[in-house]
C-alpha cells in the first residue's frame, strides 16, 4: 500500500503590484497591519477619555470655584473687609486682631427661582430681614451682600440648600480678645473693618485706609502696632475704678495712669466703658471718653499751677504770706474756703489747706496777662492733639478779666480734657518740661527731642515738696502708701447745673505721683457726682472717695511697673529741698 502524500500548504494569493506599492508608502515594509490597528483604536480611546476627562474637570471647576472667583470680581467694586496689623500692648499682649470669618452674598442674575431662594435662605437664617433680601435679589446686580459674618453652623445650613448664585465669602473679622478694658483707647471698627473711632481710626488716618483702597493691605503680613498701655496696669486701674463706682454710687469714673519722663500713657480708663465686640454699645452718649472728649472744671487740682506760675516768677516763696482772715469779695462774687483758717497762711498752707483764697491772691499778684501767658504756655488753652482723634477744646472766657483770672486760679471758670491737664502736671513735677502725651512706646530720649521747657528746676523741686508734703499732712494723706514716697493734689468741683454751681452734684479728682523724690508715674483718679455714704461721715470731697481710691490703684500698680518700696525715708523738707538750689 503506498504512503499517502501530504498535503500542500495553501499558497496565499498573489498581491498585486499597485496594493503592494501603497501598502509599502503607507506602512513601511514588514509591518503588522493587525497589531496597527490595535493600536490606533487605543490611541484614539486614549484621546476621547482626556478630552472627556478635561470637560468634566473644568465642569467640576466651574460648579465650585466660579461662586468665589464671581465674588471676588465683584467684591472689588464693594468694600471688602481687609486685613489690619495687630495691635498689642508694650508687653506683647494681643489688643485687637484679624479672624477670618464668611460672608453670605449672593449673585442676582445667576439665581433661577429667586422666591424660592428667598424663602429657603429666611427659613434656614431666622434673622435674616425678608423684605431686605427680596430687595437686594430682585435687583440685577451681579453681586450683593446678603449677611456679613454669618456663623459656622449658619454657613453649613445654607451649604446645604444648593442654591445657584448663593456662596459665600472668607473676609477678616476685628476681634478683640481683652473687650471692655481698652475699649476707649483701642476704640472699634465697622462692618467692612475701617476705623471709626479711638485708635483704630488713627490707624486709617495714618495710610492704612489708602492701603486698603490700593488693595496692598489683604494679608497679615503687617508689623504689629505696639502701644505705650500696660494691659495688667489697666486692668488693675479699672478694676480699682468700678469698686469706687459702685461703693460711691457714682455717676462715672475714670483714671490715667503716664509716665512723667516719656509722656507715655501706661493706663487710661473711662467709666462707663463698652465692649468693642459689640459695636451698639459704643453709641450710648453716657459712654464717651471722658479723658479726652470731655472738659471739665477740674477745680482746685489748678492750684498746682497758680502756685508754680507764682514760684517760677521768683516774685513769692514757699513762706510768702496771704491774707485769708475771712471770705475775698471780687463784686457781686464772694470766694471762700472749705475749711476757713481766719488768718495769715503761707504758701506751703494754701496748697495743704487748698485754700481758694490764697491761690486767688496768688493768682492776683501775678496779673492777669502773667496767668494767661502761663497757662497756654503749660497746653491747658488749647486742644491737646494726641493720636486719639477723639478730642474736645478747652472752654476758656472769651474775654479774660481779673475776675476769671481769681476763679481759674482755683479750677473754675475754666474747663479742660483732664489728659491736657495729666500733661501740664507732669511739667510740674518732671523737671520742668512740657512733653506731649502718646500712645505709643517712646523711650526717654526720644521724649526729651520732643520736651520743651516750661518752669525752672527749683520750681519743679518746690512743687515736687508741696505734692508730698499734702500727702504727708494735707489732703491726700489716705493715699500716702508706703515704701512709695506718694505726693498729690485734691480736686473738688462743684458742677453747673442750670446756670449754677451745684453743692451736691461734684467733680472729683485727684492727681498723685510717685515716688515723689524722682517721679517715675502720675496717676489721676476722678470720680463723677459719687454720693455720700457712712463710711464717708456725709461728705462728698475728693479727700473722702477719690484719694483712698488712688492710694488703692497706686498700691496694686506700683510693683506691676517695677516701683521698689523704700521704707524709712525722711520728710519732704530733709529729702526734696535739700536737693534744691534753695530752701525757702
């Protein structure tokens, strides 16, 4: 049997010459046409998915971010709240500062069912006015506000509704973490965090506004603004004020504390204070600084200046002597003592006893055109400029006679900031110079570039003995702490009401300043119409309520301003004088 004979393979049919030519200028020789086209279909896959994949990016883009990009288009016809610097106090102590916080506005044209949105938006934030909204949606706007500084629950809520053309956005927020203690100083902010008062207006007034219109202040990257405010010093001070509001039942109460030597306000309290955080509470008339914005007769703490101006002429001396064996008729006017001597006192006496007609004689002897001169040259007849923009003129007589030279020379007739009268005083006490008070840090040598002088030394060294010697025997001895060399001047007011001095409704002051040998601070208490109580025998004077509050302030701040305590040291006469050039 033969052997089968195998099978010829299948011969592919021939291509002909013009496919084969084609193919060749196509695909090149020896190519796969089958793995090619495998790999076409891939590429073209690959291409449809990236195409696909950049739509739906920019779609998921555009569903989140255009609410915020619109926003801030049309913020920037708005006004935006930017960013401010920090303030602190001269320790660090954070004053005020930025918090970021979301806004609700919302976009008219992009919004599909605006009734609905209204309803949604007013049921979901009850405080919301649905009048105010319907009014702001209903424009054509591309941009309004709804709520400023909605809440972090308020945001989620209103997250939660999906409503096109609602979003909200992230703007700075002033917080101020101490509230009510710098309140006046630090003043506060509106909606749209510009200054509207006390230091953060200064703040605007000094570029930072320009700043914002420029757009060049959005970050936090500004250097912190350090003030001259001690926050422990103020806190003491006002702690100390509020008990004497309370325990004298009075109307208001207030208190400085500077630095004899820079002009530097350490502590500055004006009660009834408000909290910043809640700007309503500032527009109540009753809660003005009345440090700076009001003027008042600040009655016989003036005498201080009688009796310099006196000194610094060389004309009278410490035992110079005045008639005030009974009461000084000047017209129709009689002027009289609280505690009538009925005889010859010197001028160590009339600053002791707060004689008012002593100083009116003293006043006298010196004539009118000297007191007028003196005055203006220590900054009480003109408006203190400081870098609160709060600030009050002083009420001077417009036609300053003999008789207004008598009553000013006791602190009547004449009423001025007590801050400009803090800065006159220090004069008096720090050598001699005039230094315009600040907020700011300033050091020692930077304020004598600013001083000007204003009385002699030996007077200033006078002045400095009458201030301790009323504290060691005189009106002020309730605030005379110990180990602080403390000296001071009374001050009682009568206030005018209707025309006429009030007996019973007074102005209280009283100014200290330690240590009385090199004074370092200056402190002024006042207390506005406080009421007689048992432990105060029925008096109202400043020597009854105001001076134990200041010997309270000045036992609390001393240590926090580094004051050592000196026990034993002799009376004024042995310590002060003897340094003076001379003794009289």
């Amino acid at each position: 049997m033969s052997a089968p004979i195998p099978a010829k393979p299948m011969e592919k049919p021939t291509e002909p010459w013009r496919q084969r030519l084609i193919r060749s200028l196509l695909y090149g020789r020896n190519v796969d046409r089958a793995a090619k086209a495998r790999a076409r279909v891939g590429l073209a896959m690959l291409a449809f998915a990236s195409v696909y994949a950049l739509i739906g990016g920019r779609l998921v883009m555009f569903a989140i971010g255009a609410d915020a990009h619109g926003a801030r288009r049309a913020a920037a016809q708005e006004v935006v709240a930017t960013a401010r610097p920090d303030i602190v106090d001269r320790n660090g102590a954070i004053l005020a500062t930025d918090v970021k916080a979301a806004s609700l506005f919302g976009e008219p044209r992009r919004i599909i069912d605006k009734d609905e949105a209204i309803e949604l938006l007013t049921a979901t934030v009850p405080d919301l006015d649905e009048a105010e909204v319907r009014e702001r949606l209903k424009t054509r706007k591309g941009f309004v506000w709804l709520k400023r500084e909605v809440t972090p629950k308020q945001q989620q809520d209103i997250h939660k509704l999906g409503i096109p053309g609602i979003g909200f956005l992230r703007e700075n927020k002033r917080v101020y973490p101490t509230g009510n203690e710098v309140a006046h100083l630090i003043g506060l902010v509106n909606i749209d965090n510009q200054g509207i008062a006390g230091l953060e207006k200064w703040l605007d007034n000094q570029g930072l506004a320009d700043l914002h219109r420029a757009g060049f202040a959005t970050d936090r990257l500004q250097k912190p603004i350090e003030l001259s405010v001690d926050l422990r010093v103020e806190h003491a001070l006002r702690d100390e004020l509020l008990k004497a509001k309370d325990k004298f039942h009075a109307k208001a109460a207030s208190g400085i504390v500077s630095n004899v030597k820079t002009g530097e306000i350490v502590a500055m309290v004006s009660l009834p204070d408000f909290d910043p955080n809640n700007p309503k509470e500032a527009h109540d008339p009753d809660r003005i600084n009345r440090l700076t914005t009001g003027v008042y007769e600040m009655g016989s703490t003036f005498k201080a200046f009688t009796l310099a101006m006196a000194l610094d002429s060389g004309k009278i001396n410490l035992n110079s002597s005045w008639d005030a064996r009974g009461n000084l008729h000047y017209g129709k006017f009689t002027i009289h003592d609280s505690h009538p001597l009925g005889r010859f006192i010197n001028t160590k006496e009339v600053f002791t006893y707060s004689s008012n007609i002593g100083a009116a004689r003293i006043a006298l002897s010196q004539g009118v055109e000297a007191h007028k001169t003196f005055l203006a040259k220590m900054g009480q007849l003109t408006r203190l400029r400081t870098e609160l923009p709060e600030s009050a003129a002083p009420l001077i007589p417009r036609r300053w006679s003999e008789l207004n030279t008598v009553t000013a020379a006791f602190g009547q007739g004449l009423s001025v900031a007590p801050l400009q009268a803090v800065m006159g005083i220090n004069a008096l006490v720090n050598g001699g110079y005039l230094i315009p008070p600040t907020f700011m840090k300033r050091s020692e040598t930077e304020a004598a570039a600013l001083a000007k002088r204003v009385i002699k030394q030996d007077t200033s060294d006078k002045m400095r003995y009458l201030m301790r010697l009323n504290a060691e025997i005189g009106t002020a001895k309730t605030a005379d702490i110990k180990g602080y060399y403390v000296g001071g001047k009374t001050g009682t007011s009568e206030k005018v009401i209707n025309g006429r001095y009030a007996k019973k409704r007074v102005l209280n002051s009283f100014t200290a300043v330690m240590p009385c040998d090199d004074p370092k601070y200056h402190i002024l208490i006042m207390l506005d119409e406080p009421q007689a109580i048992p432990e105060t025998k029925g008096f109202i004077t400043s020597g009854w309520n105001a001076v134990p509050t200041g010997g309270k302030v000045i036992e609390r701040i001393a240590p926090l301003l580094g004051v050592e305590p000196r026990f034993d040291l002799p009376p004024s006469d042995r310590l002060i004088l003897a340094a003076s050039r001379t003794t009289q």
